[in-house]
C-alpha cells in the first residue's frame, strides 16, 4: 500500500512541474513578442532632456501679474530654472508640494524660476496660487513650439538652463529635489550644479 501512495505521491509531484512548466513556457511565449517589439524596454518610457540641448528664444512674455518680461534663453549670470506644467496634468498637481517646497529651499529669486503652463488659463489657478510668489508663471501660448522644440515630452519637465543650454533635467520633482542644485545671482560667481 505504501508504494502505491508513494507512485501517487511521485506522479502527482511530476504532473505539478509538467503544468508549471506549460505555465512558464505560456509566459514567455506571450512576453517575447511584445519584448521583441520594444513594448516593456525602458527607452519607451519618457525620459528627461538631455544636457546640452539648446533652449530657444521665446522673446517677450507676460507673467500671471500682468508684468512682461524676456525669456532669459541667452542669460550668462548664473543657473536658473525652466519648468513645463500642465494645467489639466494629474502629475504635475501630485508633485507641486515637492517642487514647491525645493524651490522654497533654494532661496532664488523668482526672475529666475520661469513656470510656462499649458491648457486652459482657468486650470492654471492652482499653479499661481502656489507658486505666484516663488516664479514667473506664463501661460504657454496654444502656437507655441517652445515645450517641443526643446524635447519636452512629458509634463511636468523640469530643466536648469545656463548661458541658453540645459545643464540638467528631471520629469520627477522628487528626484530634482535629491540633486543639489545652486542657483547663483552673484554674476561674478560660478554657477553650481552638484550631484
């Protein structure tokens, strides 16, 4: 009776790998083509801005108090800041606190942490609100090819531009805020970019 239960006990044991192993190659046979076909690699993904990327002139611009000013783009004194938001962006609205409260660390004048905010004027509201004392926040005109010409893909994308250049880029504010950035407004200093 014993070697009955013990060929039971053993058939059963190889039934249970032969169906693990049908499981297994089910798997892989369903995974490889979308492997083969690039739908899980990594480069699919969005990815921040390369340094080196030149950031055009975008002229004369108006901030949400009114006030005009120049798009820094050939600005030589030091680091500042170039943030694409998006009025209807969910991620955008999750990380504002991080971002808001990394801008608040860096202590810089809000001359230079340039906010351009796409969508409906109305859905900027919460932009201005929370960062109308820390930036210039402009509403990004629908024509604009400013956000693509510099490869911005994803919002929120967030740059630290120098001399008309991308120094560094992020599209998550957590990770911004773990690098430590200097912002310097002392012309005769050099700007620093740590981490």
């Amino acid at each position: 009776m014993t070697t009955v239960l013990a060929f039971l006990a053993a058939l059963f044991a190889a039934l249970s790998l032969a169906l693990s192993l049908a499981v297994a190659l089910r798997v892989k046979k369903i995974l490889d083509p979308l492997i083969e076909e690039g739908v899980t690699k990594s480069q699919d993904r969005p990815q921040p801005i390369r340094p080196g990327v030149r950031v055009p002139d975008a002229g004369i611009l108006t901030d949400h108090k009114g006030e005009t000013f120049r798009f820094p783009a050939a600005d030589t004194t030091g680091l500042w800041l170039l943030t694409f938001l998006s009025a209807g962006c969910p991620g955008c609205k999750q990380q504002l606190p991080t971002f808001k409260k990394w801008v608040t660390s860096l202590g810089v004048s809000p001359d230079r942490v340039i906010i351009m905010v796409s969508g409906e004027p109305e859905g900027a509201e919460l932009y201005r609100t929370e960062l109308g004392e820390l930036a210039r926040i402009t509403q990004a005109d629908p024509s604009s090819t400013l956000a693509e010409d510099i490869g911005a893909e994803v919002w929120p994308t967030y740059l630290v531009v120098s001399e008309g250049t991308v120094q560094f880029s992020e599209i998550s504010a957590s990770r911004l805020a773990a690098t430590q950035i200097r912002l310097v407004e002392d012309p005769e200093s050099e700007a620093a970019l740590v981490g």
